[in-house]
C-alpha cells in the first residue's frame, strides 16, 4: 500500500450493484453483490485495512458487467466469479499491477 496520508483509503474499490427494472443487462442481475461480498470477506480475512470496498449504484457499463473501479489509480474490471475475483486481489490488490484480460479498455 501507498501509505500516502493524503489519502483516506490506499485502495478504494466501487463495485457496481445496480439493478435495472427492465430487462437491459445489468450489474446486479449478474450476481454482483454477492461478489463484491466475497471480495469484501477477502479483504478483512487479508487483514487489510487501509481500503475500502464500496457498493454502487449505476457505473454506467453494465452490459460489460458486472463492473468495478479501483482509486487512485482509476482502473476498471470487469468479473464474472470467484476465480475473477480472486485474481483481482492477488495481482492488483496485493501486488499492485494489474489484471489485464480483465480491465476495461479507456473508452468503453
């Protein structure tokens, strides 16, 4: 972690939960609370204490979802298990580099 006190959190990590009323896709028709929960349970069984894991409402990318953003860095995930999941704590989480098959492209 960064240690910069400047910042409330080292990591912040927004995860969309919104669910549509219509039938356009949707982050939380895809499981994505309970994935941002396993996330979450990973993180305090970690011991790691300067982030934060935070529910969303609409990202704006939900038919890439489910979605979530990760700051400062401002970098964007798409998931679709544990096994996601998983990996998105190990190699940025813990390690700090990012998961490449599973970021957003700028634009998206």
């Amino acid at each position: 972690m960064t240690n910069d006190p400047s910042l409330f959190y080292d990591l912040h990590v927004f995860c969309c939960t919104h669910e549509r009323d219509s039938r356009k896709a949707s982050c939380g028709m895809r499981h994505a609370d309970k994935l941002r929960g396993y996330l979450k349970d990973k993180v305090k069984e970690a011991g790691i204490r300067d982030m934060r894991i935070n529910a969303a409402g609409c990202l704006n990318r939900c038919d890439l979802g489910p979605v979530m953003v990760i700051y400062p860095e401002g970098v964007w995930y798409h998931y679709q298990d544990h096994a996601d999941i998983d990996e998105i704590f190990e190699t940025h989480i813990r390690n700090g580099e990012r998961v490449q098959r599973l970021m957003l492209p700028p634009g998206r």
